[in-house]
C-alpha cells in the first residue's frame, strides 16, 4: 500500500499544479501582470447563443467550445481519482469548478459568465472521468501513476512553451 499512498501524493501534487494553470488561465487570461487582466462583466444564460456580429466569428466560437472541452479533461480524470463514487464524482467536481470559475469572473468582472463554458467545462470534465475508467480497465491498478506522469509531463511542456511565449513578447 505505501506505493500506491505516493502515486495519489504525486497525483495530488500534479492536479495542484493543473489547478494553478486553470486559475491563471480562466480568471486571468494568461496575463503576466495585474495591469493585463482585462476587465470586463457580463452574462449569457442561452446555451451556444453568439450575436449577429460574432457570428461572423463562427471558428473562434467552434475554438472557443473545443478548448473548453479539453482543459477540464484533466479535472473529470483527477477529481475521479480524488472522489468516493469514482465516475460522478469527477463529473459532479468538474461541473462545481467550472461553476465557481465562472462565478468568480462575474463577481470580480474578469471575463463574461457563459453557460456555454459550463456546459462544454462539464463534457470535458465527463470525457476525463471516463478516461479513467478506461485507463482502469487498460492498465489495471497502474491508472494514477501512468496518467499523473503524462499529466507531469504535460504540464512540464507547457510552462515551457509559455515561458517561451511570455520571453518572446517581452
């Protein structure tokens, strides 16, 4: 048991770290100063509803929706390693992050409050609570230690990438 103790501690430090990036990411907006973080309020309670001019948008919006998906799959896949009832859990913790994320960027206005982003937050988070448990059956006890360091991984090349990215535009 103390092998697997140390991969849930690993894992816990991994799903830390993707939290601090969600945070930096969603409320804000990879901004490397707090003079540039937009400020800006508003709210939209229809499901997928762009106006006449964002329409013309339509491939930001198809983005936007894909990139919602994928960055909380990694919050359904820890939250299930976290939680009691393995795959709800992940679906119900996902769903509550996104929630909070959006409720925060109404209050603090750093960002329009979309049900959108809730929605497709929530698939993501689905789609990652799933992913364990195919890992579950594919690597059978080993799920955690394998997805938490890609995870690791993962992560490493991203705060590489953006690092880069914030030294380039410097």
């Amino acid at each position: 048991m103390p092998g697997k103790r140390k991969e849930k501690i690993f894992a816990y430090i991994v799903m830390g770290m993707y939290l601090l990036f969600l945070c930096w990411l969603i409320l804000f907006k990879l901004a490397d100063s707090i003079n540039k973080i937009p400020s800006m309020r508003g709210i939209n309670l229809i499901p997928f509803h762009y106006d006449n001019d964002q329409i013309a948008e339509s491939r930001f919006h198809f983005n936007e929706v894909l990139y919602n998906t994928i960055v909380f799959i990694p919050a359904g896949f820890y939250f299930t390693v976290m939680g009691k009832k393995k795959f709800l859990s992940g679906i119900v913790l996902s769903a509550l992050l996104s929630l909070s994320f959006e409720t925060l960027q109404w209050i603090f206005a750093l960002g329009a409050s979309d049900i959108t982003d809730l929605i497709m937050n929530t698939v993501g988070g689905a789609i990652g609570a799933g992913t364990y448990w195919v890992s579950a059956k594919l690597f059978k006890g080993n799920e955690v230690k394998i997805i938490s360091i890609i995870g690791a991984i993962l992560e490493t090349l991203l705060v590489g990438l953006l690092l880069v990215l914030m030294i380039s535009n410097l």
